[in-house]
C-alpha cells in the first residue's frame, strides 16, 4: 500500500493520545475520590457535633476543587460519575453544615457546580437530616427533632417536581422513592418518641403529686 506508513503512524499518534488520555482520567478520578472520602468525614463530624472539624474538611475540599475546576467544568452535566458523585457528596456534606451552623442551604451559585449534582447532593441529604432527627430524639430534643423532619418533607416535595419525565435527572427517580421511604419510617419513630415523652411526664407528674401527698402527710 502508498500509504501505509503514514497510516501506521496516525495509529501510533491515537494509541499514544488515548493513552494519555487514560492516564490523565484516573488521576482525576484519584483526586475525586479524595474529595469524596473528606467530605465523607466532614458529615461524620458534623454527626458528633465537631462542627469546627467539619468545617475545616470541607474547606480542604473546596480548596481541591478549586484546583480541580482548572481542568473539569464541574457545570457540565456529561461529568464522568466518579466526579458526579464526589460533587453530589460535597453538596451534602456543605448543605447539612450550612443548617447545623446558619439553619440555611446553599445556593447552587455558591457551590458553582452543575444543576444535576446539586439537586442529586440534596436528594442524598435527607439520609443524613434522618440521622439528625434521630440523634435529636435520642437527646429527647423533640422540637429540634420535628424542625429536622420537617425540612426532610420540603425537600422531598420540592425534588418531586423534577420526577418527570424520568429522563430529566436519571438517578433521581430511586433516590425519592428511598426519601419517601425515609419519610415513613421518620414520622412513625417521632410519633412513638413524642407519645412516650409525654407518658414519661404524666407519670412524672403523677409520682411527684403522690410524693408530695406523702410528705404534707
């Protein structure tokens, strides 16, 4: 063949391209997955009430990403998942600091990251606004407790509006389903929670009252 050679040369030039290509992924891949686990350990501070702890993790990270934003747009909606779901993490872990610290959520402008991450970061946050709820309950902070549980049912019923078509944000469709689930079992564990509460104090206030006979006898 004429031209064979130069051929050979072109799939020499596209095998060396793609593999560094290749190289270059699993790098970002690497650091990705570094912003992922810190925010993972910022959620898990924020749970043991380190909100200084948390706030420094999630500084590193947000200084990771600020590094990382030179060579990913994190507002392309065709991210790779490994980015998607560090990025989703990072929203969770910055949204539940935001409420413990500010009692607000971040706006997506804040974050600078794409549409889809923000509301699948938001979706996954009311897994970690159930663990609030129940540590609440746990402290018998019932009040604080339903202000948790009611911030889970604003966000399930605003995320519903995106269910449709099913195609808009794939993924989200199972995450309600988990968050209605999460829903349920919540308010059956409150109830319980606020019905022994206020047992507690009536037989409370009962013995107190029988004690208080007791001594003016």
């Amino acid at each position: 063949m004429k031209n064979i050679e130069k051929i050979l040369e072109e799939i020499r030039k596209i095998h060396e391209r793609m593999i560094e290509e290749y190289e270059e992924k699993n790098k970002l891949q690497t650091k990705f997955r570094e912003i992922q686990r810190i925010c993972g350990e910022a959620v898990t501070a924020i749970h043991r009430g380190k909100i200084e702890e948390a706030e420094e993790k999630i500084k590193r990270a947000e200084e990771k990403i600020k590094i990382e934003k030179v060579k990913v747009n994190l507002k392309n909606s065709t991210l790779n998942s490994t980015v998607t779901t560090a990025i989703q993490e990072y929203v969770e872990a910055k949204s539940l600091l935001e409420i413990e610290k500010n009692n607000r959520l971040p706006t997506i402008d804040e974050l600078e990251i794409s549409e889809k991450a923000y509301i699948l970061g938001l979706a996954d946050l009311i897994g970690e606004l159930r663990r609030r709820t129940l540590n609440h309950l746990i402290k018998g902070e019932i009040e604080k407790a339903k202000e948790k549980f009611g911030l889970m049912i604003i966000l399930h019923q605003t995320l519903q509006q995106l269910e449709y078509p099913r195609s808009l944000i794939p993924g989200l469709r199972s995450k309600l389903d988990a968050m209605r689930r999460i829903i349920e079992d919540t308010e059956k564990i409150i109830t319980q929670a606020t019905i022994s509460l206020k047992l507690y104090e009536k037989l409370k206030e009962i013995y107190d009252e029988k004690k208080l006979d007791e001594i003016n006898f």
